[in-house]
C-alpha cells in the first residue's frame, strides 16, 4: 500500500479559504475543453433542461402545425405524408426527447443537492449521458429535415413498421432514436439510485428523504425495469429491418401482437415515469407555499411504491380492441383502476396539507393549483378508458388524446413548469417575474382547458386520432376550428414563459440563499450552488432540516479539499462509511458518445457498423476508465 | 448560511469494499438492467413458442455438444473466479496477477467453443421466428461474455502496471468477478431454453 | 365548466359515427355504462374542487413555525383521508363489476343469423357474405344487414393492422394480420351507420371509412338476391363502350366484375359498385360524376392509395365511368 499522503483537510481552513480551495478542486476547466468534458451535475443538467426545452417548443411548433391543418375539413395545408411523419415526430419527439429528459435532469440537478452530497454518482456516465441523449434528438430531427423522419405512430406498430410497409429508413430512424434516448435515461437511473442509496447526508436516514428524492427513486427503478423491453423491441424491429429475421413476421411464426406487449409492457410505465417526478416536484411545491410539511409522508412514499409496481401490470390496458382473450383483459380492467387508489392518496394528501397549510400565492403554487384542477380530469378519464367496454368505443379517439394530453401536460408540464418557477432562482441566482408567472399561469391554464377539453366530445362524436383531416360531411367542424384557436391562447402562455425565462435568466432580481423559506438542503446553499455544492458537508436529523433548526446548518468536517471528496453513506441509516473520490472531468464519455453514435447510426444501414462500430467504443471505454494520476486516483 | 460543525470524518478510510463503494452498487444496477433485459428475451422466448403448433418450428433440435462444453466451463470458471475475489478482497497482488492470466484464459475459451454453438443451433436468425429468437438469446448472451472478457483483458493488463497496486483496483477486480459471476449464472436459464426446452 | 361540458356533450354527438346516438344493441349498453361513469366522475371531481377551494380560502390563524403540527388536526385529517381513499376503492370496485358485466352482455345471444368476413386492406374494405347463403356474396365498403339480427363478423387484416369501428353499432375491433378476430353486431333499427377504420395504416387512414346499412329482413332479402346476380349485360351504347374501355384496359387485372373476363382482386368488387352509396371508402358519394373523377384521378383526390391513374381520353372516362354507374 501507498504511503498515505500529506493531504488538505477544511478543518483547518477559515470559510474564505475554504471557498478557495474547494473551487480550485472542483472546478471545470474554462474554454471548449470545459464544455466538453464537464462532469458537474448542475452543468450537465441545466444543459439537459434547455436542450430539453428546445424540444419542447419544436414539438409545439409541430403541434401548430398540426392544429393548423386540422381546423378545416379536407384542408391541404399539410400532405398526408408530412402529417403522418409530423404527428409522429410530435408525439415521439414530447415523450422521448422533452418529457422524459428534462424530469430526470431536474433530478440530475436536484438529487446530490438535497441529499446532500458533492457531485452525482458516476458524473461521467451523467456527462455521456447527455452526449448520447442529444445525439438521439440531432438523428431524429435531422432526419426530419431530410424528409425521412418515421410516420408510423410514437408507438410504431408492425407491420405497418415492419419490413414490408415501413419502406425507406423511416422507421429505423424512430427505432434507433429510441436506443439512443434509453441509453441515456438508463445511465441516470443509475445514477440516481446509486447516488440517493450511498451518497446522503449523514443522518439523513429513509424516513428524512424528501418525496422529490423518493419520486426520482421510484423513477428510477422504474426506468432500470422498463426500458430494457423497449430497447429489445427497437432492436428486434430493427433486425426484422434489416437482416430479416421474423421476430413480427405471422407468416414465418412471429406475432405482430408481441411488438404491442413488448412496447407496452415499456409504454405503460414510461407514463408513469413523466408522472412520478411530477408528483415530486408537487410535494416540494405544496410543502414550501403552504408553510407545512405534507401530510402524510409514509403514505406518500408507499403510494409512490404502490404506483411503480402497478405501472407493470397495466400494459393491456393499450390493447383492449386486439381481440385477447376477455378474462385477462378484465383482470386488466381490475389492475389500472387500482392504480387509482395511490393517485388519490398522493391528491388527498396535498388537499389535507393546503387545508391545514398557509398557503402563500405565488406562481408556483399557482402551477400546483392548475395541476391539481386539470389532472384530476385526466385521472378520471384514464379511469373511465381503464373499462374495456367504455375504451372499445373511445380507444384511438380524440378521446384518449384528451386524456393523455390532461395527464402529460396537466399532470406534468404543470408541475414542471412550477418547478422551474421555484427552483429558477437556485439554478440561475435570479428571480422569475412574479407578473409575467401570472399571466404565463393563466394563459396556459385557460388555453390548455380550451384546447383540449373539446377534443373528449370530439372523441365521444366519433372522432378517431391520427386523421390527416376529415370529411365536410362529419359534425366535428366547429369544434376543431374551436381547439385551433384555443391552441394560440395556449402557445401565447408558453412565449410568456419562455420569454420570463430568458428575460431573468439575464437581467432578474438576484435571488438569496433560500429565497421561499423552503425545507430541504438544496436551499442550504448559495444560489447559484458553487461547483462543489457544499463548502462542508451536512448532518441531517430531521424531513426539513431548514425548518428544524432555521438559523444554522449542521455540517461535518474533516474532508480533504484537495481531491474531490464527498461522503459515501450507508443504505438505511445514512451512517457515513467512506470519503470516497469523486472523478474529475474528462473529455473520454465524449468521445465514447461519439463512436456510440456513430455505430448506432451506422447499424441503420449496415449489421457490420456494430462490429466495426464497437473497436473505438472500447477504445473510448478504456480510455475513460484507465486511471490517471490525480489525487482521486490514489490508493 | 451559518454553519456548526458537529461531527468530523477525518478517520473515514477512503475506498470502501462492496456495499461501501459506489461502483458496486452502479454494476448491481447495471446488472438488474440487463437481468431484466435477459428475463424478457426469455419470456419472449416462451411467448413465441406458446404461439407456435410445433416447437422448434421447421428445424431439428440443436446440437447439445458445443452449448454444454461452454456450460461446464462456466461453471468450472466460477471456482478460480471465487479465489480472486478473496485474493482481492487480501490486496495479495502477485496472486491476483495470476488469477487474472487464468480468468482472462477461462474467458476466451468459452468464447472460442461459442463460435460452434451458433451452427449447432441448426437454424438461421432468418429462417423463422424460432430461429431468430434462439439467435437472439445466443447472441445477447455472447455480447455479455464478449464485454466481460475485454474488461478482463483490460484489467489484467492494469495489475501488472504501476497502477494496479491500489485498494481501488483491488476493488476494480472484485467487481469484475462479480459480473462474471452474473455472466455465468444468467448462461444457465438460457442454456436451459436453448437445448432443453426443445427437447422436453 | 360541467354544464355547458353536458350541452356540448349532447349537441355535438348526435348523428353520424356517435357513441352517444346509438342504435346497436352493444353500444347501447356501452353507453348506460358511459354515463355512468362520467357522471359518477363529474361528482368526484367536483368534489375534489370543493374541498380544493375550501382549503384555500379558509380563514385561518398565523401558523406557528411550519414545522410544528398540531397533533389533533393530525388526526382529524387522516381519518379524513383514510375515508376518501375508502371511497375511491368502493367506487372503483363499483366501476370495475359495472364493466365486468357490459362486457357480459355484449357477448350477445351466442347463436349468429349471419357471418360476415371483413378484410382489412390499405385503405378499403373487401366484405365477404360467408352464411347463410350457399352462394358467396362479394362487396367493399359497405354491409348490409338485417335489423335485429345478431351478426358475426370475421375480422382480417390484410397488409397491416385496422380496426373496425361503428360507433352507433358497437365499440371496435381490430383487424391483425395472422390474428383473426371476430365481433358481433346487432342493429336494433334500420338505417344507415357510418364507420371508419381507426387504427393508424398509413397515408390513407383518414379515408378508410364504410357504411353498416340496416334494413328490415325483408329488404335485406332482396339485397342479397341482386347482389348475388352478376352484372347485368350492357344494352346502351355508351355503356357498351364503357364496358369495353373497362376490359381492355388495367382496370380488369385489378377489379373483379363478375359476369365478364374482370377478376382482378386488388381493388374492390365493382360487380354492383353504381348500387353502392359511396365509392373509395366513403370518399365520394356514388354518381357519374364522382366516378368519372375518381378514376380521372384517384390520387388527386385520395392521395396514395393503391390505385393508380390510368391514362384515358375524355370520351373513354365519360363512357367508363356511365358502365361503372349502370351497375346497380
Ligand atoms: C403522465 C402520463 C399519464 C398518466 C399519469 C396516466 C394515468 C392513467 N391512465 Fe393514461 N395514458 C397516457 C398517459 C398517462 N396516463 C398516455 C400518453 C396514453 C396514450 C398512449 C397512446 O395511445 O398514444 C394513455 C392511455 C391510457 C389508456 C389506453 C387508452 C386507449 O388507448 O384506449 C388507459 C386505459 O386504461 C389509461 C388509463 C390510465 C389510468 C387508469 C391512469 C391513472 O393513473 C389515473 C389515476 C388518477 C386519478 C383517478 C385521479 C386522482 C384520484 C382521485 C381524485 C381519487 C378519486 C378517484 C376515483 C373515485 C375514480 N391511459
Ligand atoms: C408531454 C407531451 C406532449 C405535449 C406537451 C403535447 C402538446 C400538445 N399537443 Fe400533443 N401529443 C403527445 C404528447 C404531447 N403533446 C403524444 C404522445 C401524442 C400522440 C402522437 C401519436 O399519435 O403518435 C400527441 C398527439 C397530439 C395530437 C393528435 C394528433 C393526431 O392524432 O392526429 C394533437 C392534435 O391536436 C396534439 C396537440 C397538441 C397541442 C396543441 C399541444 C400544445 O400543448 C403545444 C403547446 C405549444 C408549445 C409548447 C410551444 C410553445 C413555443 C413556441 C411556439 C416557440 C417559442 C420558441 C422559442 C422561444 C425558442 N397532440
Ligand atoms: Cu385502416 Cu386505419
Ligand atoms: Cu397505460
């Protein structure tokens, strides 16, 4: 063994020096290199949300797009070419490549900052993450540009995808921007995991984790148990594609029905992982504005629990017209109306903690209220689509595009933009505008009940989804002219915010410390948080340690300040066991993005990209996991 | 913010073993990813041959030899794979040295036997859905071993440099043994599938 | 926002392709269990809203610091919970046994006066009369049937997955290639049901549509026996023209006209297409007018559809599309 090394502890450093020493530790280094081989997570997430917010308001602009050709009859504004590939872009481009990333970069953000710890687990898989997420949103819209984008659908059903019908590389675009998306999530599950099982405060046992940790843990797991079905399916799709195996294929045994269960058993709990974050954010939310802490904290957890364990006994419920045998499908029935129960625990509890609470107005809770009001709608509708004779006559209407739009915006862009509105301050180190947060909250409430609750008696008068127009002659005309319309409302609330974002992101008031009074660690810090998070680590002894103890942090010492040190604590308990090293930043989870990317792109048009492909990813693994001589490294 | 120290951690050791590192607790992760990946190309397997009136449909049954040499193997590896973890887990470098030469060796034979078992499956990926999903469960499974034994390799290379004498590689290669541990134990349910169920 | 939600509701769904105006024995029962549930849900949400509004306007003292909890408020509001979650699950189990039994009673009486087999294709029908009658009955996009008649329709998907909807009639069913599925309808009074395909297909999903027309038996009759007619021979000039325009060009390799050399099976059966209320899936409504441009050019109007457009001259368009109409 090494001799162990003089070494730095902040023990015997004053505050000033301190701040000193830990910068120079943590720092990322400036320039292009900085930017590339950056492995802070509050660097890497906030990419994350704008790339994902970018997303956001592309798949908007599809959405107009979309609304513009439906509020005519027989309108020509799109062909039907352009219509298929742009409502599949829309809704593959909101689930994949906006919903998902930026709930779980709010995560990558907030995670190590409110259990307490320096830097994610494995902050480099966390930067490679982002490279190959981005990829993936660069493949599908380039693809777009170039006229190839898929046109099948965001779930892509054989045969119509398959070999025979989905001509082109359409489909193999949408199957690869897949792996690319899963990839990427999977690398912050487990991220996430690792870090809120080993990386909490001292202290801060399972009992004191705040419900935005527990619902990124739930999340997590679900996504560790969810997308490998999804990743096999693009990649047996794929392989039907391109060198002809049958996988979907009835005439040579296959099933085109095993690419539904198959999507599913990953599509169902994909909803749920847009929700269970949203949901989080909604605790911390309703916990901060209304002066309390939520009601019922174990029954929250266990709902939490509850609902990710249920997401995997839904998935039929997306199949009740294929024609599968009738007892299973009323065991279905059974099984996504129970999953009622947790959603209404969770409502139930933030009801009691506003009722008891003192709620204060601002924007934030403003979002919470407008969540609250609008997915409940949507809860219920999913309820009512749960029934198998209720969904034969609704299933594939703009019925179920009610619901889902109720739930997907209602039940998480609300929360989400909340969150932004709340934690904007930590992020940035400025204040939103409270003004525009009025009106953005407004124009996007009135707008987004205007827009989409016709779209239910659209689907109940017959109105089947994925319809490039419809004829004079049906009785939906006044309506979709109605929703078109609406939607401008709606998309004038989301410029509002957008541009409050961008303003404050420059010129809003600087923000405090902990400028809403909030419980949690995240507001134990400065604002913006320095590269290291926490000059000392803290010690937690309760579920809102700023409310606990208002006028100081309890903290440890004895860290070294010349490597990246933070505390690895154990699973139940939090009792700290290791100073274990964070790494540093490094440039290697690029370069392994790259060649991933490039194998994965080129396996579109080529079996051979995957062997060729895979030398300099391994070339770039090694690369990123050969140790270097920093203090990290030794013993 | 105002802060009070109230505990110090200056005598926490600095590299933890097992459930005290990081790094296992991210290959349990991994592991639970592709166990579950493993878990569903198998019930697709099931699914495939619930739907089918004759299972292995239009082809003979695979050829048991070459599938059950690499089994032994496996199997057999799992014993030198126990001992590094322990000489590991002791910092006993020279014998970690050589049961890493040894696991690295154990790593590429059953890889060179696998390279028989793809024509003893007796059935093209492309020639029906038995075949492809046999291919399939074959080939994921080789993908594993192909990624165990470069990260062996790798880590074999690393103990004999300057580098390799740290509790952190020492914890390096008991991670590796573990994965290798799970590389052989999910063989065992898809060799099952492979060249028994057809034959029950 | 409930009230004028129900006026709406109401206004916007009778008529054509509605859950709501139905005339089918299953979509019948589906809609009781409809209203049902919407209004045992509008209750729950209006509910939810009281108690939402109730908690953030209330009159209250400061609160303390936030940590503190007042103990007995504590345990007043978790009985309240513990009630509202007692509540969800006797209302969910409610809405489960309600739909457990609808879905009984559309099995319909299991006897079956009538087999029908529908196939699927991008972007049409092909309807298919199986029994009763001896002679197979050929026709597309549209099916006829007896009013109080339980059918049974055979359900295929040619190329990719449809799904067959007829909202007054029944909820859907999906076509899946290699899964043939059956669904049983029963049209409790005459009259004429529009339908529309309503899983995604491809280009053209927007103009798959197909009618249901119910008649009294005896109607029905007497449809059967024309249709199960050839095609009349032509005795107009004009017509006689069409017909020969019509043989001697692709049309016949592609479309079936019994009683003459056509027996194409790509496109639909024309042997009685000018009886029919609408041609290229409920694209146009039949006239010589809608023919002539239909085959004029059928991807003008129904682009990327399976069939092509075959040169023709004015005169030849005119006289095929006069034969097309003349076969009633
Ligand atoms: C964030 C996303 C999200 C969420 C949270 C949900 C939540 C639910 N969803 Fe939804 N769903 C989608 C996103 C989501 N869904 C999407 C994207 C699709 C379409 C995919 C596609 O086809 O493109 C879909 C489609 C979909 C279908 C298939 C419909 C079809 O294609 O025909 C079904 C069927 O059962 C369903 C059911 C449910 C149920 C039962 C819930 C439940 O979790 C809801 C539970 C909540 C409540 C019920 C409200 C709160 C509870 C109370 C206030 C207590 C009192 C309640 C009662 C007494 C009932 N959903
Ligand atoms: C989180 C997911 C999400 C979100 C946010 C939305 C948002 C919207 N969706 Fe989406 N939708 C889906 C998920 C989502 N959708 C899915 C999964 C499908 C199914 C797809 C399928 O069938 O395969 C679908 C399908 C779908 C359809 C059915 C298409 C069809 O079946 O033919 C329609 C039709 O109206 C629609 C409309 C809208 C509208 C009007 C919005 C609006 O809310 C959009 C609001 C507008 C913005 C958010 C943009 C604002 C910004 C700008 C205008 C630019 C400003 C720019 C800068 C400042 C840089 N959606
Ligand atoms: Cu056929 Cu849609
Ligand atoms: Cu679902």
């Amino acid at each position: 063994m090494n001799e162990a090394k003089p070494d730095t502890r902040d023990s015997e450093l004053a505050p000033p020096a301190l701040a000193a020493a830990l910068a120079e530790t943590w720092r990322t280094p400036a320039g292009l290199w900085g930017v590339l081989a950056a492995v802070d997570h509050k660097i890497i997430a906030r990419r994350y949300i704008i790339t994902a917010f970018v997303f956001l308001a592309l798949g908007g602009v599809l959405a107009l797009l979309m609304r513009l050709q439906l509020a005519q009859p027989e309108a020509r504004v799109l062909s039907p070419d352009r219509y298929n590939q742009i409502f599949t872009m829309h809704g593959t481009n909101m689930m994949f490549l906006f919903a998902v990333p930026v709930l779980e970069a709010i995560g990558v953000y907030l995670v190590p900052l409110m259990v307490g710890t320096r830097n994610i687990a494995f902050p480099r898989l966390n930067a490679f993450s982002y490279w190959i997420f981005l990829a993936g949103g660069a493949l599908l819209w380039i693809a777009f540009v170039l006229d190839m984008a898929p046109d099948v659908g965001w779930f892509a059903y054989v045969p119509l995808s398959g070999p025979q019908y989905g001509t082109g590389k359409r489909a193999d675009v949408w199957a690869q921007m897949i792996t690319f998306t899963e990839i990427a999530a999977l690398a912050v599950a487990v991220e996430i995991v690792v870090t809120v099982l080993k990386q909490r405060a001292p202290g801060m046992s399972l009992d004191r984790i705040p419900l935005f940790v527990w619902s990124m843990l739930a999340t997590s797991f679900v996504v560790i148990m969810a997308m490998p079905a999804v990743i096999f399916a693009s990649t047996s799709l794929i392989l039907d594609r391109l060198v002809g195996t049958h996988f979907f294929n009835p005439a040579e045994g296959g099933d085109v029905l095993l690419w539904q269960h198959l999507f599913w058993f990953f599509g169902h709990p994909e909803v749920y992982i847009i929700f269970l974050p949203a949901v989080g954010m909604v605790s911390a939310i309703v916990e901060t504005f209304a002066r309390r802490p939520v009601f019922g904290y174990l029954a929250m957890v266990m709902a939490l629990i509850a609902t990710s364990i249920l997401a995997f006994g839904l998935w039929v419920h997306h199949m009740f017209v294929a024609g599968l045998p009738r007892l299973g499908q009323s065991f279905f029935t059974a099984s996504s109306m129970s999953i009622a129960i947790p959603a209404g625990v969770q409502v139930f509890c933030w009801l009691a903690t506003l009722w008891d609470g003192a709620p204060v107005f601002r924007t934030p809770l403003l979002f919470v209220i407008g969540f609250i009001v609008t997915f409940v709608i949507g809860g219920l509708t999913g309820v009512m689509v749960a029934s198998v004779p209720f969904d034969t006559q609704v299933h594939d209407t703009y019925f179920v595009v009610a619901h889902f739009h109720y739930v997907l915006i209602g039940g998480a862009v609300f929360p989400l933009l909340g969150g932004i509105y709340y934690w904007f301050p930590k992020i940035t180190g400025r204040m939103m505008s409270e003004t525009l947060g009025k009106w953005a909250f407004w124009l996007i409430f009135v707008g987004f009940n205007l827009t989409f609750f016709p779209m239910h008696i659209l689907g109940i008068a017959g109105m089947p989804r994925r319809i490039y127009t419809y004829q004079p002659d049906m009785p939906w005309y006044g309506l979709n002219m109605f929703v078109s319309i609406s939607s401008l409302v709606l998309v004038a609330g989301f410029l509002v915010f957008f541009v409050d974002a961008i303003r404050s992101a420059r010129v809003g008031a600087s923000a405090a410390e902990n400028p809403w009074d909030a419980p949690t660690l995240e507001w134990a810090t400065t604002s913006p948080p320095p590269s290291y998070n926490f000059a000392q680590i803290p010690v937690v002894n309760g579920l809102s340690p700023l409310w606990d103890q208002p006028a100081c942090l309890m903290v440890a010492s004895g860290l070294r300040t010349d490597r990246r040190e933070l505390i690895v604590s154990t699973v139940a308990t939090a009792k700290p066991q290791v100073r274990e090293a964070s790494p540093r930043d490094s440039i290697w989870p690029f370069w392994a993005a790259v060649a991933t990317s490039v194998m994965l792109i080129g396996s579109i048009f080529t079996p051979w990209a995957v062997v060729w492909g895979s030398v300099p990813v391994a070339v770039a693994l090694i690369g990123w996991f050969w140790p270097k001589a920093t203090p990290e490294d030794e013993l | 913010m105002k802060t009070r120290v109230v505990a110090d951690f200056s005598d926490l050791p600095i590299h933890g073993f097992r459930s005290a590192s990081v790094t296992w607790w991210g290959t349990l992760a991994f592991m639970l990813i592709e166990a579950a990946g493993f878990a569903l190309v198998i019930a697709v397997y099931l699914y495939l041959m619930n739907l089918a009136a004759i299972w292995p449909i239009d082809a003979p049954k695979p050829n048991l030899l070459p599938g059950t040499l690499v089994t032994v193997i496996l199997l057999v590896s799992a014993i030198p794979n126990y001992l590094i973890s322990r000489w590991a887990e002791r910092e006993d470098l020279r014998k970690v040295r050589v049961g890493m030469v040894l696991m690295s060796v154990l790593g590429t034979v059953p890889l060179a036997v696998r390279a028989f078992e793809f024509p003893a499956l007796n059935v093209n990926w492309d020639t029906n859905a038995y075949g492809s999903i046999v291919w399939a469960l074959l080939g994921l499974h080789t993908a594993h071993l192909i990624t165990d034994l470069v990260d062996t390799l790798v880590l074999a290379a690393l103990m004999f440099t300057r580098k390799g004498n740290t509790s952190r590689r020492f914890g390096d290669v008991q991670d590796n043994a573990m994965y290798w541990n799970f590389v052989v134990v999910t063989w065992l349910p898809i060799y099952g599938c492979i060249y028994w169920i057809p034959r029950l | 926002m409930l009230a004028p939600a129900a006026v709406l509701m109401l206004a916007g769904c009778a008529g054509w392709q509605s859950v709501i105006d139905v005339q089918g024995a299953s979509a019948i029962s589906i809609k009781q269990l409809i209203i049902l549930f919407v209004a045992v849900c509008s209750v729950v949400w209006a509910m939810v809203m009281a108690v939402l509004i109730r908690a953030l306007w209330q009159e209250r003292e400061e609160r303390g610091r936030p940590a503190d909890l007042d103990p007995q408020t504590e345990r007043r509001m978790t009985r309240a919970v513990i009630a509202a979650t007692a509540m969800t699950v006797v209302i969910l189990t409610a809405f489960t046994t309600a739909s457990f039994f609808t879905t009984r009673a559309l099995s319909l009486a299991n006897h079956d006066d009538l087999t029908i087999k529908v196939r699927g294709q991008q972007w049409w029908w092909s309807v298919e009369y199986l029994s009763p009658s001896e002679q197979r009955l050929q026709t597309a996009n549209e099916i006829h049937i007896p009013v109080g008649r339980n059918v049974r329709l055979q359900l295929e998907g040619a190329d990719v997955i449809h799904s067959f909807w007829v909202p007054n009639l029944a909820g859907k069913q999906d076509l899946i290639p290699g899964r043939p599925n059956t669904l049983t309808i029963r049209a409790e009074r005459p009259g004429m049901y529009r339908g529309q395909c309503a899983e995604f297909c491809g280009l053209q999903h927007a103009h798959m549509a197909f009618f249901v027309i119910a008649e009294e038996p005896a109607a029905f009759e007497r449809w059967v026996n024309s249709q199960q007619q050839s095609a009349t021979d032509p005795s107009d000039a004009d017509v006689i023209a069409g017909q020969q325009v019509f043989l001697s060009r692709p049309c016949a390799a592609c479309h079936t006209i019994r009683g003459t050399s056509a027996t194409g099976t790509t496109g639909p059966d024309l042997t009685h297409v000018g009886g029919r209320k609408y041609i290229a899936a409920g694209l146009l409504e039949t006239t010589r007018g809608s023919l002539a441009a239909w085959i004029a050019d059928p991807q003008a109007l129904k682009p990327g559809n399976n069939m092509p457009m075959v040169p023709l001259n004015a005169d030849e368009l005119r006289s095929v599309s006069a034969y097309l109409a003349s076969l009633k």
